[in-house]
C-alpha cells in the first residue's frame, strides 16, 4: 500500500486538524530525508497522537544543505526534498490521518554568496549592483563600500588569490564551488581590472570582521540579511508560503529569528493579516524576567522559556551550590573567564561587541555621526566619533536582554524606556570626563526614537536593535554559556546559566501565567538547536543530586586518562568534556570530539574558529580518544549507572511536564524514546523511527500487560507515557487548549519539595517526582496530594483511585507506587 493510499492508523482520528495543534513533531527535512520519507511516517506519527508534522525550511536552499536555513529561492519549494508536488503528497496522507503541516520559515536572511546561481534574487544584485530591482531586498551599506558589496570569501588577500580565479562561460569561478556573475562587458578584461569593474569586491574572509557591509544573520558571513520591513520584499519573499498556507497545505508557521527583523511587531501584524491568522509560534529567547511583546500577533513562542522552567525546577539548588564550588577549585578558572557568571558575561560581551561585531558597531557609529553633523539645531554637534562609537558599544553591552522592541512610529514602551535608561546609566561609566558621557544620552534617545524623523534615525533605530539581538546571542549564549560551566544542563539555550534553579512556586506561576495570556504557546525540552538533548540534561540534572559522586569520581577519571597516556589541554575543558561524555552514554570520538572542539573554539579561551591553535585542539582531540572514550569509559559507565535512578526520574518527569504543561509541545525528532545528543550537528544526525515499538503501545485507558517491541525499560516507558499523553491532549483539546485550565495541586509533609502536581481542566491530574534523590531514603511515607474529589485512573499503570470528599488527601506513595510519575484521568 503507497503512503499516500494508507488507512489512518490505529489510534488516529481522520479529521479536520485542530486550528490550534494540539501537539507538533519536528522532522529535519534534508536530502537524505526528502518529504516522501517524511510520508512514510505519518502512520507512525498519527497512532503517537500529535496532531501537525512540524518541518524544517521547505523552500530552495543552498546545494545540499542539511538545516534549509539557507535560503536561496523563496518561489518555489526546494527540488532536493521533492519538490512542490512531493510537498503536497505528503500534506494528503497528513490529512488522512488527522493531521497538518506545520512549517518553518526563514524570514531573516539568506545565503550568500554561494550557491547563487541565474535567478536568485541575490545574483541579480551581483551583476546589477544598487540598481538592481532586488538591492532593496537586502540591507546593504553601498557607501560604507564605495558603491560595492564586499564578499569576504577568499582564503587569503586578493593578490594571493588571483590563481583561483578564472573567467568561464562568461562567469567569474572560484575554485569548483563558486560561481558569481560578471558586469556586462568586463568579461575580456584583465583579471585585475575585471575584479575592479564588477558591483562586488572579493576579498580575504578576515575583512568581514570590520569592513562588511550588509548586515548578516549574528556574526555568519554566508547569511545575508533581508529587509522585510518593505513590503515588496516581504511579498516576494513570503508569496509561496501564504499560497501553501491559502490552499491548507500548511496549518501553521514557526518564524525563525524574528529578533533580526527591523520591526517584529509590523511584520508579525503582516503575516497575520497576509495568513488569514494560521497558529504561528516565535523563536523568541525571553530572559528571566522578561515578557513576550503583547503587541506580537502570533500564538506564543516556541518555547525555549518553558524548557528553562522544567529543568529548572527539576535543578537541585544544594547540588549545584556543591558543583559549582568544586568547578572553581578543580578548574582554576579567573572570575571573568569563567569562574563566575557575571563577570563571564561581562568579559565576552565586551570582546563580542568591540570584536566580532566591529562592522556593526561601525555601521552604527557612521550614522550617529551623519545625524550629529547634520542637526540643524546645534544641540547635536560636536560628539566625536570615538564617543559615539564607545557609546554605542556600552550601550548594547548593558542591554540585560536581547534587544528592545520600539515601534517606527508610536510611543516608547515602558519596558523599552526602563530598559534603555539603565543601559544608559552603567554606559556613562566608560567615560572619565562626564561632559564626553554626553554621547550616551544622544545614541539611547537614538535608540528610543526620540531625536526627530528620517532615513537616518530610522536607519539607527532598527539597526541597534538588531545589532543588540546578534550581541546577546553571540557573547552570551555562543561564548559565556561555553565558559561557565559548573553544569551542562544549566547551559541550554533560553536558560539562566547563573541562576538555573526555579522553584515550585515559580513553575507554577509561569504555568498560570502561560495559560491565561499565551495558552498556543510552544513547549520544548530538545530541538535542531539545544546545546543538549534532553536525555543528556536529565543525566546532569541526576548529577547534580548527587554532587558528591562526582567530585569523588573525577580524580580518578583523570587517573585513568593519565594513565593512558593522555592528559586535558586544560581543566577547564576536561570538566566540559567529562560531563558531556557522561551524558551522551556512548564513548563515541567522533561525537564527544565534535562537541568538545565546539565548545573550545565557542569558548575561545584558547583556540577559536577564527585563530585556531593546532596543536591545543590536536591534544583535545587526542584526549578525548583516550580519555572518556578509551581508558576511563567504564568509570563513567559505572557513573551512569549510579545516577541511573535519578535520571529515570527526571526523564519521566520532563516528559510529563512538556507534554500536559500548557502550551503545544514540539517534540523533536526520535525524542518519544531516549535520544542522548550534543550540539549540532550531533543533534541532527538522521535517527531512528521507534515505529515497530510504537505499534504495540496499548490504546488510552487500555492496561494490558502488552510491551513495546522489546524497547529496555526507560525507553519503553518514555514511548508509553508520551503515547499516553499525547493521546489524552488529542482527545481531550477542551482540558488542554486555550479554553482549558491550569491549577496546582499541593502536597504536604516530609517530601511535599519533591511532589509537583497540578491539574487539567479539572479531568487530568499529572504527578511528577522532582530530586529523586530527596526521597530516596524514606520514600514518600507520610507526605499526601490534596486531590480533588472523584474516581482517577492512571493512564500509565491502570491504578484506580477514590477520592471521595473534597479536601481528602491520598498519599503520594500510592500515586507513585508504579512509577516516578503519574497521568491520572477523572471519570465523568
């Protein structure tokens, strides 16, 4: 039977897909995995119960890619998945089996300058130059570059370079793998003048750092930046995608870094309007504190801030106080470079900022300066440049999050003038003369928007703010996170590395929060972006339960390196890639290796991508092969297998809490089962489909004695309980959805710090175990769940149980008797 005849499978419903998905899988699409391979698992995807296949970039991308992120075409859906038709087909058997598309877009940026090819929108501004129709797609500074686009791509200065090049079919080629259009007749000119006559200029990669002159997505040469913000470009760019959306091929969207975008609250109203209002999520990052702009027109974010608080409340406190005071006596490690998170923040901020993004920073200062030369009032005179460009840099360093949100026209927020003007206060300390302190208020009342209208001011506007957003996540998440490193797990993106912990109370009033201001919003716990996949987190989150393991373990661990004949380039290091290598569970070099180089080059503290150090990463390497992945694997072995009750406790209960916390949970790829991964592209290696597993799974409500496939036991306890409750959220969207409801349910006695609980719609009751280890000695005797009133059945073990007046307590030790966790429903 082809896929696209399959019945619906067991366990799915052939309907309509809900408008607000109950929950999404995410497939990483790439040519070893094109949308027929994607069909051949709706069966699998439907009998687990979500209701939308959630995809990765569907339109044309660079040769090969393996993300999509690469934009090279927004017309047509890339050829390597298939095709528009292969797209299609796989929204039919979707339909079939109840479910829809959900696909991901790429609204920022594009690739640059390879693979362009005749067509795209970028080759034309090649051969063209400023007068091409597409120059207003892309925000280039023609004349910070003499009216030229520099193309930082050749391996050294020009002049070393010239025999790569050569002139071919009435192209310019560089080696076998790029290709760039020629001006009009410059094709017979010498080499040299011919580079001279073209609307670009190739150079050495090390001239983007300061002379690059279109904005880029972070700190990636390869991605330029487009400009949405115009609306011509915006329907160009977005007209394939609304068309999919228009004839229900797709249900919904996830917008990709809309923090790069000029104005995210106008495009956002846009898309909005353009979509017919289809469920669109944000990959917004929120920093401790801060709230999702209420002026955004989409769902909710995808859900980073809800990862944060599940492993955050599954984080000992005690444990990590432990941790983190062995890290700094076994690591060594200066305040600034590690041995304390703010002072970490601080250092690689301002290396970020006066460094990697020096291009920015003087895109930025030249247009602070066209606007003081210009203010034809005088009051903004005579701020030299050196002050605007220290100002700006200050400025953005003191920003807390990742930038400020002020709209073209309309008033400053509240939040956003709060927000500056304590930027502004701790910039002004970088000045020793108070009066040269001046530029501060000029660049924030620039940033505000306040100091008049025009090009320009507009120009600075949006620019600082998108350079904000590219600082945050390059010094903080792309280097401090690398740095601090007490523990892994802490380390994720969206987390608070400083303050990872959250408690109870804190969960729970973000849970009611969520439900009544953004009940659409994502869930996550692993994605093709986090540091760690979830099964390696819950490994770290049991470590830090038993701290006292680990600091006995890691002598010994280095004993048996040494031994070996191998020692850590440095501690620092080490201690990243013992915990990495604990986590991942399998002494594979190739993976440990790729992490641990990522993590030294992100670091930077003695090698990086840019100035490599050969013979540190040549230790590294050899380290890690004779290190975790040879002579000392069996410790970590036996490691593991102390935590192991520990992380079965908090795989279960990071499970539980995504999947029925409100909000849609995404699951990643292959996640049903444990699948232990490190950063990319570790985490988006083509895995493996439990599909025969799955097929065994019992029905909700069932309870036979039935197994999963042979799965060993966590795994066939993680397919049953996300079966289970992605099951229950399907059939039950009125307890779950936006027009459910979100309560906590307390616990009392010995252990009640170690029971979270809390209701659904008043029908589904999860229980949760968080820091096993607390209640491991004496078990759960004495501490009791005020459960309400009726007859509750564990989805999960079939157990029933009677609560027959309100305020009756059951103890927890009953609800817990199969399993650290519990699903239990309410009869009608």
């Amino acid at each position: 039977m082809s896929p696209t005849s399959a019945a619906p499978a067991p366990g799915a419903r052939p309907a309509q897909p809900p408008a607000v998905p109950t929950a999404t899988y995410r497939l990483q699409l790439r040519p070893e995995f094109p949308f027929p391979a994607a069909e051949r698992l709706v069966p699998h995807l439907a009998r687990l119960g979500v209701s939308h296949l959630h995809l990765s970039p569907v339109l044309e991308a660079g040769p090969g890619s393996s993300h999509g992120y690469d934009v090279t075409r927004h017309d047509r859906v890339r050829p390597e998945l298939g095709g528009e038709e292969a797209l299609r087909s796989l929204a039919r058997t979707a339909a079939a089996h109840g479910l829809g598309l959900v696909a991901d877009l790429v609204p920022n940026h594009m690739a640059v300058p390879s693979p362009a090819s005749p067509g795209d929108p970028l080759w034309d501004v090649l051969l063209h130059g400023r007068g091409s129709r597409h120059a207003r797609w892309f925000d280039i500074d023609w004349e910070a570059g003499g009216g030229r686009l520099l193309l930082p791509v050749l391996g050294g200065p020009v002049g070393e370079e010239l025999s790569s090049l050569r002139v071919a079919d009435g192209e310019l080629r560089l080696g076998d793998h790029l290709r760039l259009p020629l001006r009009e007749g410059t094709a017979e000119l010498p080499l040299p003048r011919l580079l001279e006559a073209q609307h670009y200029r190739l150079a050495w990669w090390r001239l983007a750092r300061t002379e690059l002159n279109y904005r880029r997505f972070f700190t990636v040469n390869e991605l330029i930046a487009l400009r949405v913000e115009d609306p011509e470009v915006f329907e160009a760019t977005h007209r394939t995608v609304l068309r999919l959306v228009a004839e229900g091929v797709l249900g919904g969207l996830r917008v990709d870094h809309p923090d790069g975008l000029a104005d995210p609250a106008g495009y956002f109203r846009r898309l909005a309007e353009r979509s017919g209002g289809v469920w669109t999520v944000a990959e917004k990052i929120l920093a401790a504190g801060e709230q999702l702009p209420l002026d955004w027109r989409v769902a909710g974010t995808t859900g980073y801030d809800a990862l944060h608080h599940i492993d955050g409340v599954l984080t000992d406190g005690a444990g990590l106080d432990r941790l983190t005071e062995h890290y700094r006596t076994w690591t060594g490690a200066e305040p600034d470079r590690g041995g304390d998170w703010q002072a970490t923040v601080r250092r690689a901020t301002d290396r970020t900022v006066r460094h990697d993004l020096a291009a920015e920073v003087a895109r930025l200062t030249r247009t602070a300066s066209r606007i003081c030369a210009a203010d034809p009032s005088q009051r903004l005179r005579d701020h030299a440049p050196w002050a605007l460009r220290t100002a700006i840099e200050e400025l953005l360093a003191a920003l807390p999050v990742y930038r400020p949100y002020v709209p073209a026209a309309g008033p400053v927020t509240p939040a956003d003038e709060a927000l500056l003007r304590g930027a502004a206060e701790r910039a002004r300390a970088a000045f020793e003369v108070p009066e040269e302190a001046g530029a501060v208020a000029v660049v924030r009342e620039l940033a505000l928007g306040r100091l008049g209208t025009g090009a320009d001011r507009e120009d600075f506007r949006a620019r600082f703010a998108q350079t904000s957003a590219a600082l945050r996540a390059k010094a903080v998440e792309d280097r401090a996170f690398y740095r601090w490193t007490p523990l892994l797990s802490a380390c994720e993106v969206g987390g608070e590395p400083g303050a990872p912990v959250v408690d109870p109370a804190a969960f729970h009033a973000f849970c009611e929060r969520r439900q009544r201001d953004w009940p659409g919003s994502g869930t996550v716990l692993s994605t093709h972006d986090t540091k760690r996949s979830a099964d390696v987190r819950a490994v770290l989150l049991a470590l830090a339960e038993h701290p006292d393991a680990w600091q006995r373990t890691l002598p010994r661990l280095t004993a048996e390196a040494e031994r070996a004949g191998t020692c850590p380039p440095d501690a620092h290091l080490a201690w990243v890639v013992w915990q990495n290598a604990l986590g991942l569970g399998a002494p594979d070099p190739e993976r440990i290796g790729g992490a641990a180089l990522k993590a030294a080059r992100e670091a930077g503290l003695h090698t990086g991508w840019t100035e490599p150090d050969a013979a540190y990463e040549r230790a590294l390497a050899q380290f890690v092969k004779a290190g975790p992945c040879g002579a000392a694997a069996p410790l970590l072995a036996a490691l593991r297998e102390e935590l192991a009750d520990s992380t079965r406790a908090a795989t279960l209960a990071q499970t539980l809490l995504h999947l029925t916390m409100p909000g849609v949970p995404d699951l990643y790829q292959g996640t049903e089962v444990p699948a232990p991964a490190l950063v990319d592209p570790d985490n988006r290696r083509p895995v493996e489909f439990p599909e025969a597993a799955l097929r065994s799974v019992v029905a909700p409500g069932e309870t036979t004695g039935e197994t999963t496939g042979g799965l060993p036991g966590l795994a066939e306890e993680k397919l049953r309980l996300t079966a289970a409750a992605l099951r229950l959220r399907r059939d039950h969207p009125d307890w779950y959805g936006p027009a459910g409801e979100y309560r906590a349910v307390g616990a009392t006695g010995p252990a009640a710090d170690h029971c979270l609980a809390f209701t659904r719609g008043g029908r589904a009751l999860t229980v949760v175990t968080r820091l096993a280890r607390g209640v491991a000695a004496d078990g759960w005797q004495g501490t009791q769940l005020s459960v309400p009133p009726g007859v509750w059945t564990d989805r999960l073990s079939g157990r029933e149980h009677r609560v027959a007046d309100s305020g009756e307590c059951v103890p927890v030790a009953a609800l817990l008797a199969a399993a650290p966790v519990a699903l239990l429903v309410r009869a009608d």
